[in-house]
C-alpha cells in the first residue's frame, strides 16, 4: 500500500512537466505546420505532423523559412 502512495505521488509531481512540454510542443508544431502549410512544403508539413520531437523539428524549420525569407525580401 505504501508503494502506490509513493506512486501515485511521483504522478502528481510529474504531470505538470508533462503538460508544459505537451503545450511547448503543440505551439511550435502548430506554428510550423501553418508555415509550411502556406509555403505548400509539404514533405516539411507531414514531417513535423508525425514526428514528435519536443519542438525541435519545428523549430528547425521555422528558422531555415527564416533565413529564406530575408533572402527573398532582399530581392524584391
């Protein structure tokens, strides 16, 4: 009985770390989905819908649309 108190304590102290890193990754996949989405990247789009990776994929890609984006503003 004392190790499912124990257990259920280590739960409750481990759920927020969980939810924090469900919503880190959530925003960032979110944002990068829509990115590529709008850029019809669609390799880069299904990449980031099945992998999770904490937001590193996305992240990724965020930054190297980034850095083409400045390169096509500087064209224009």
């Amino acid at each position: 009985m004392n190790s499912l108190v124990n257990f259920y304590g280590a739960i409750a102290w481990f759920m927020p770390i969980i939810l924090i890193c469900v919503l880190w990754d959530g925003i960032w996949k979110l944002i990068a989905m829509w990115k590529a989405g709008r850029n019809n990247h669609l390799a880069w789009f299904i990449c980031i819908a099945i992998f999770n990776t904490l937001g590193i994929l996305p992240i990724i890609y965020i930054l190297l649309l980034r850095d083409k984006e400045d390169e096509n503003q500087s064209k224009s």
